[in-house]
C-alpha cells in the first residue's frame, strides 16, 4: 500500500558529473548544492521529474520545472561547514513541490519538515508498505514512525491534500463503476491490474495523486483474490 509512490534513480545526470568535477577542480571552493550554478540545478531538476512522473516526491501533486524545487533526503545542513558530498549525491535528491507556500491550509512536504530526519523514503520502496488511505483521503500508517512522518513532519493529511486525494479516489470510483456497466466485474479486476502494473513500472503513465487509486484498486484486487 502507497500514499507515496516508489521512486527508481536514473542514472546521474552528466551535468552534475561535469559540475562535481569542475568544483573539485576550483580552488579554496566548497563541494555542496549552492556551488552549482543555475543551468546546472535545472539539469538535475529535469531529471528528478522525469524519474518521478512530474510529481512530487511526498505528496505526489503535479509539479514541473517552474513549479518544483531540489529537495535532500539527508539535510544539507547535516555538512554544514566542510565538503558536503550528501548535498551533490544524485541518490540524496528529490523533486517536490512548494508545500503550499503562503496557503493558509498550512505547509506541506519538505516546507513542512525543515531539517527533521525521516524514516519514510520513496527510494525506499519497503518504507511505503505500512501506510494506509481512507476514502476521505486520510492517510495513516501501521508503522509510528512512518506516521509521525507522514502526518506531522510532512503534514500530508493537510486539508487540501485531503480534497486533492479524495477527488482522486470519487474518480477512481465513478471508472470503475461505468467499466463495470459496459463490459462486467471480470473487466474492472483485469483493469485494476493493469493500471497498477504501468502506473507503477512507468512514472510518464502516473497521475496526479495517483497513490490512492492504486492503493483502492490493489483493496478491490484482494477482496477477489
């Protein structure tokens, strides 16, 4: 079960190659994330949502390049003050979205977690497992951990995240309601299993808050066994 959808890397961008080299090679000069230029954060940016679907890494909302910042799973300020190899590891980098900048709704994402350490990972494929919807869009987790995270650190049950994933899941609803009038249940399971193999093995088929579908379709798969 996923609220977050599992992320694979890519290979590194050669860009951030380039850009790490060229770092090493200017003297008295910090290897860290602020000593890339522009061109070469939007490089690795581009490749971040390309991995990712053009969806957030913790919310999984739409985002692109205008809208999307580098976000890093261990803190850049964890290097603070010497060479901070984590903060140009293509392994440690994310794309998300603003966290609802200025929205009274309150922060999301990693707006929302600052600095906080995280259990949850969606490279981690295995820290995913335990976390659970409701129809409301809801998110809890059997794991404390993983639902202090999700909950608090990344405030995901914010309101409109909620209406976000509960019309995300109407919608699921109503599709599989007119599959099952135009073609009968043995359709709707043959449909549910195939959404889940491409959504999940292909980040350019996933939509926008895509977790609560597949996690409705892979309840409605168990229930048929």
């Amino acid at each position: 079960m996923r609220i977050m959808l599992p992320i694979d890397k890519g290979p590194v961008p050669n860009e951030l190659i380039d850009a790490i080299r060229r770092i090493k090679a200017t003297p008295n000069t910090t290897l860290s994330w602020e000593s890339l230029d522009g061109y070469e954060h939007r490089a690795v940016l581009r490749c971040l949502l390309k991995e990712q679907g053009g969806l957030c890494a913790y919310c999984t909302g739409r985002i692109d390049e205008d809208s999307a910042h580098v976000e890093h799973i261990v803190p850049q300020s964890a290097g603070a003050g010497s060479d901070d190899r984590n903060s140009v590891d293509y392994k440690n980098l994310l794309a998300v979205c603003d966290g609802f900048r200025g929205n009274a709704a309150g922060l999301t994402c990693d707006r929302a977690r600052g600095n906080a350490p995280l259990t949850v990972n969606p490279l981690k494929h295995e820290t995913l497992s335990s976390i659970h919807y409701g129809r409301d869009g809801k998110i809890s987790a059997d794991d404390p951990r993983i639902g202090r995270d999700v909950q608090t650190t990344l405030n995901l049950n914010q309101e409109l995240l909620k209406r976000n994933r509960n019309e995300a899941y109407r919608q699921l609803a109503r599709k599989l309601q007119a599959v099952e009038k135009r073609r009968g249940v043995g359709a709707v399971t043959s449909f549910c299993r195939d959404y889940i193999d491409e959504h999940l093995a292909n980040p350019e088929a996933r939509i926008p808050f895509d977790g609560i579908v597949i996690y409705f379709m892979q309840k409605r798969l168990r229930r048929v066994g």
